[in-house]
DNA sequence: CGCTACGTTGAGAACAATCAACCCCGGTGG
DNA sequence: CCACCGGGGTTGATTGTTCTCAACGTAGCG
C-alpha cells in the first residue's frame, strides 16, 4: 500500500478558512463552528469569543500539550486531525482520541493536562487561555451548556470504546475504527466512502490496544475476503458496509 | 477464598443516612452531599433539589435503566454501588464503571440511555426527572458548573480506563483495579487498607476485560507473592502497596 | 439437604504479540 | 543523477499471554 499518509492527501480534511491574514475576527468565517464550542453563539456575540481566541497553525507531529503540564489553555480543532494520548512508564502508549475539526480538547479538572496532544498533519486549532474560556462560561450559560453537551457525546464516545477495547476482537477493532471515520466525515461534509485515513498503523494500533502488525494484517485479511478495498494516498472504501457493520456489532 | 460479596459485609459501603420515614427533605441529611451533584448547593437551597428528587432503595442486581431506553431520569448513588455495562449482541459485556456513593450516573446526549445500570448489592439512589433537573441548571449556574466538572473528572478516568485496557497486561489491570478500590475508599472516608471488593470475579472481568478465571489466578499469584492477602468476606489487604503501586504503572 | 452461584485450579487451544525479513517510496547528499 | 538511508507498510515464523473448556470445592439459600 502507498504512504498513508502524505501532506497533498490530508489537504482534504482542511476545512476552508477564507479569512485574509490579520483579520481581526476568525470565528465569524469559522467554517466549523457549528460543530464546535461557539456553535452556542449568535452571530452578534461570537466576537467576544473572538476576543479571546488564538489561532495556531500546527505542524505535523508538532505537540499541542503533555501530559502533566500546566493546563492554561483549552483548544478547538478548526482544520486537520490532532491526536491525544497517555503513555506507561515503559512507552506503552494508549491513543484516547484522534480530534478532528469542531473537535474539543484540553477540558482538565486538576490544573494539569491529563494526557498528550499532537497534529497528525498539518493542522490549524483555535486556542483560549482556560482563565478567559471560563469568564466566558459564566456570562454565557448557553456556552456552558454546550460544552456539558460535548462533554457528555465525549463520554460516551469513551464508553463505546471501553467496550471496544475490552471485549472486542482485532478484526472488530477495525471494522469498528472504520466506521466510526466514516460517520465522523460524514459529520464534516467530507467523502466518507472512500474514507480518509490519515494516521499511520502504528497510530491506529495504539488506538485500538494492538500492534501495528495486526492492523496492517486485519486490513490486508479485510481487502482479500472483499470487505474493503484499499486505495492510494491513505483512503480505504468500505465495499461492503453493512457487512463491515455487522462485524463491528460482533454479530 | 470466601464469597467476595455478601449482604452483611456490604453494609460497610453504606453510608448512613439517618432519617425518619416520610421526612421531606432527604437531602438536608444526606451523607454525600458533599461529593455529589448538590455540593454546589448552599444549605438553604437544597430544598429545591429536595422538590424533585426521589429516593429510591434498590435490592442487590435490579436494574436501575437499560441501555436504550428513554433516558427520562439522572440519578445520584447514595449508598452501596451501581455498576454501568454496555452489551454486544453475542452477550460479551463490558463495565464501563463501578459507581459509589456521591457519583453521579444517567447523562445523555442522545434521548436514550447509552449503557444498562444495576445495583451491586442493596444500594440507594436518588433520582431526578430530567426535565426538572434541567430546569434547575438553567436556575443555578453554580450546580450546572458542578456538574460539568464531574462530568470532567469522569472523563479523565475514562481515559485511565482506555489506557488500562487497550495496554496493560492482567497483571497491572488488577493491581490498578485494587488501588482504584482503595483511593476511592479513602475519598469517602471508608477503610482502603484492607479494601473491600464488593463485586464479583466476573463483574471484575468484565471491568478489566479478562475472564473470570484470568482474574482469580491473578488474584492467587499476586496473594503468593506476598503483595497482596485475600481476606474473608471479600476484603483485601495491600500488604506491599508500594510495589501494587509500581505493577499498576508498569514499572 | 441438595442446589445453585461463585471461586479456584488445571490442561490445552487460540489469538495476538514478538522477532525478523523485505518492499516501497521519498528525501538527501555525494 | 543516483545511491544511500530511513520511515512506514506488509508478510512470515514463532512465542506467549490469555481464553476456553472442564473439574471440583465451598457457601448460602430455598
């Protein structure tokens, strides 16, 4: 199979930010902010979000956070993928999410990050300092309440996982993990038949607690019966998808 | 080893409540309020809380909701333990948490239900219509703020959770579990030396994603080891909590 | 007083991990 | 310009941890 992952192919997960450079206010041409935070503000009031906001570009690979580091700021995802995880003493490493745009992150009760965030690919995020993000809560309930509402859709997202993590097979895992990319562009308004992969094996197999042997051998076991077909450039059509569904139930 | 659960010795989890029958206000007294949902409430307002919630005893292994249905009501433990469990369709199970007192259970995004609940051992909870208790967020900012921070909390030990079960060997799963158990203990000012382990070896499985049986031989290796004593009635003794502590890390 | 549920232990099987070789592609520097 | 190098992916052979199947003990309950 081709690289799975390379710049020109990931320009596809960019969501479109028209804005010209030094605009002062890169929420109100947010393409994402439907999906995100600010999708709880009018029109009239997300400059006050504006206010407050940076955006970064991120380089791929580049760090967002670490585990363990003073939590001041919390980010939003506005193009891209970031990747967030916890590792064991020995380098055992435990992804816990892959973030994509309108995608939350860095919410912490301890004042430390509890785990580590970084671009898969060129990517661009908004930041607030925690401080700031937190007046705004207050004076705006309705914020609140959608962040308790994308806490809550999280939540259960890491509850489905558990369920796959402890109980699912490698062959299940995948299945899963495809749909799940799959439902998430269509989320987005991306293509998500042939569906966008843009991590490696490697960053797949610490997602779904296996090996990047054992992916890459589900995937190449899922392309001979039929089931999926891999294309260049890191995208995987789901040929037969009710069947692919029916693997990731345990049916 | 003894039954790891029986009604006499679980009454060590029950916090105690003392009030008369029929009192109005369960919640002036109750014995957790300071780490459940009302913590954000002053004296003087719980009354309003008092006004919507019901107090409900529940009997060892009934079910409190199951996945799917419509999500009409949130509950607070009060005393015993609720375990969360999602299903796949073959019946393989996975425990998505064990619940104490104090902690919180039933947010949905969705209209339903994202898991099944049930009491492990007789317990109290109480309950409050949805609606209503949404209405009382919108009321009292401070209580939706509570609730986003437990949510929070919840989250992060999702994440530990992931964490555990996509890399940790049966080794390292138990010995979290118990110090898990312990801390928690601790929190609520119960013993968490010998910690008491009121679920069964299968719920534990299903938890950590081992069998019933991988559970018990690690249980004994751990015990002939010297790191750990089973006690009668299902409490456990951390003799060697430092290296329990190292185990869990991975070291 | 047997029955059932739970816990323990053993033997063997199986799924995924590990160790290893190889390919392909892209980038780099001689 | 092309050979080298490194990262990612695939595939094979073997190992090993955990699962499965099975037997048995014990405690509590009807």
């Amino acid at each position: 199979m081709a690289a799975m992952f390379d710049i020109k192919s990931f320009s596809q997960l960019r969501a479109a930010v028209p804005r010209a450079g030094g605009m002062p206010s890169p929420c109100a041409a947010c393409s994402v902010r439907h999906l995100a935070l600010c999708a709880a503000m009018e029109e009239n009031e997300v400059h006050e979000v504006a206010a407050i906001v940076t955006t970064l570009e991120i380089s791929s690979g580049q760090p967002l956070f670490d585990e363990g580091e003073p939590a001041v700021h919390v980010f939003n995802v506005t193009s891209g993928a970031v990747k967030v995880y916890k590792l064991l003493v020995d380098g055992r490493r435990q992804m816990t999410g892959f973030l994509f745009p309108g995608d939350f992150l860095g919410l912490a009760n301890d004042e430390t990050y509890a785990y580590s965030a970084e671009a898969v690919g060129a990517s661009t995020v908004c930041r607030f300092p925690r401080g700031k993000l937190e007046a705004l809560l207050t004076k705006y309930p309705k914020m609140e309440r959608r962040l308790l509402n994308m806490a809550s859709h999280e939540l259960a997202a890491a509850q489905e996982q558990m369920l796959l993590l402890g109980r699912k097979t490698a062959r299940e895992k995948i299945a899963s993990f495809l749909l799940m990319l799959s439902r998430r562009a269509a989320q987005r308004e991306l293509p998500d038949d042939p569906v966008f992969v843009p991590m490696s094996r490697n960053d797949i197999g610490d997602y779904l607690g296996l090996t990047t042997e054992t992916v890459s051998r589900t995937f190449s076991d899922l392309k001979s019966t039929g089931i999926i077909e891999l294309l260049p450039a890191g995208k995987v059509r789901l040929a037969r998808r009710q069947h692919l569904q029916e693997i990731a139930e345990g049916a």
